[in-house]
C-alpha cells in the first residue's frame, strides 16, 4: 500500500514499532501517554488512541489502569519478526524487480552498504 494513502494511525503504529524494535521505547518501559503523543506528532488523540489499540490487540503492550502502557518483554523480536515477514512478502518482490531490471549485481548492491 502506498505510503500516502496509509490511514494515520497505521503510520503512528509503524512509527511506534521502529522505536520498540530499535529500543528507544525499551521492554517494561511505559509508552508516552496518548494525549503526549498526539501533542508530539500533531495528531489526534483517538486517532493515537487507536495505534496504541493496535498493540494491545496484538500483545505487545500490557495496560495498568491508571499508570499507562508498558511495552511487554519479547515485544521487539516479535515486531521484528512480523516486519521481516511482511517486507518480504509485500516490499522486497517490487524492489527486486527494480534491481533485476536496472541489472544491479549482489556485488554491487552490497558495496554502498
């Protein structure tokens, strides 16, 4: 799916994801809360409210009433594992494809990392 037709709080899942996945929201560490977030991204607060819904359903969040959300122990391997799946599955054939017809070499592609 095209980036700019994404819904809003699917792009505040992701970001929030890339930060759970590179640590700077750490397991056990508490989420900002929704009203912070939306302030800091210029969002909605339902529309965050519903990005953070996502990750409850899926787990990877706990909620203590009250206090806040708190990213659940093994939460980054399994964002990880889900992204890795869905990149290649959904982005990596149309890279390749454009790797394959611009006839760029592993050797090539390898050298500008």
């Amino acid at each position: 799916m095209n980036s700019a037709s994404r819904p809003v709080y699917l792009k505040l899942r992701d970001q929030i994801a890339a930060a759970i996945i590179d640590g700077r929201y750490a397991e056990g560490a508490m989420l900002p809360s929704v009203r912070a977030f939306a302030a800091e991204q210029g969002a909605n607060p339902l529309t965050v409210a519903k990005a953070y819904q996502a990750f409850q359903d899926e787990g990877l969040v706990r909620v203590q009433r009250g206090v806040g959300m708190y990213v659940v122990p093994g939460a980054a391997a399994a964002l990880r594992s889900s992204e890795r799946t869905a990149f290649l599955a959904e982005e990596w054939p149309a890279i390749a494809r454009r790797i394959e017809c611009l006839g760029l070499r592993a050797e090539e592609l390898l050298a500008t990392v």
